[in-house]
C-alpha cells in the first residue's frame, strides 16, 4: 500500500477507523484507508479468534 504511518482509531460497536496522514509544517492532509467492522479488522492484520 505505501504508507508510511498508519493510525487506528477504535469506533462504537467495535468499529475501526485506519488512516494516514502527509503534509508539511503548513497543510496536514489526513487519508482514510479503511472503515472496518472488528472481525474484518481482526482479518486484515492477521489476528486469530481463540
């Protein structure tokens, strides 16, 4: 995918919020990747149920 920092945010109804933010001392741009439900979440990152 090419990115260089990714950032979490955990969402009501355990939810998932992935992004990624660019920019410069001037201009922020944050990019949402994805907006996952916890077992696609647990799928994308390779988490195993127990």
């Amino acid at each position: 995918m090419g990115v260089s920092n990714l950032f979490r945010v955990e969402l009501t109804g355990y939810w998932r919020m992935l992004y990624s933010l660019e920019g410069n001392r001037i201009e922020i741009i944050a990019f949402v990747l994805y907006l996952i439900d916890h077992p696609a979440y647990d799928k994308l990152f390779g988490y195993k149920r127990k």
